[in-house]
C-alpha cells in the first residue's frame, strides 16, 4: 500500500486498504489520508509527484468530481 500511496496510485492504495481491513470506502479514505500524511511527512522524497500535484489528475483537463473530492483535496 505504501509503494501505491508513493507512486500516485491512489485508487489501487484505497482497494488494498479495503480488501486488508473489510472496511467501506469511507473509512478506507480515512486510512489513507492518515498514511499519506505520515508518509509525506516522514519520507517527502520518496513520492514520485509533489503535494501540490498529488491527487490530480494525470490529464490536465479533468478536474476533480465532488465525489472525489476526499482524495483529491487532501491537501487543502
């Protein structure tokens, strides 16, 4: 899960999480903002995109859904 949460595999690193601790997407989200935080707090090098780009996107013409806005917005 850590390796997807690095490399910007937000939705592979939330299925993990969910098939790991049988939980809903929501508390799957929950566990992944909480280990996003720590890890870009304890290893900010490790992360193949910045902060700023995290949760974007891979085209720059779609924006983030309201549905999505959990994970997308996680820094703001």
């Amino acid at each position: 899960m850590d390796r997807d949460i690095l490399d910007h595999r937000i939705l592979f690193a939330i299925r993990v999480i969910r098939e790991t601790l049988s939980c809903t997407i929501h508390e799957a989200i929950d566990v992944f903002v909480v280990r996003y935080e720590e890890l870009r707090r304890d290893c900010p090098d490790d992360f193949t995109v910045g902060p700023e780009e995290y949760g974007q996107a891979s085209t720059p013409d779609r924006r983030c859904t309201s549905s999505e806005n959990a994970v997308c917005k996680m820094e703001g």
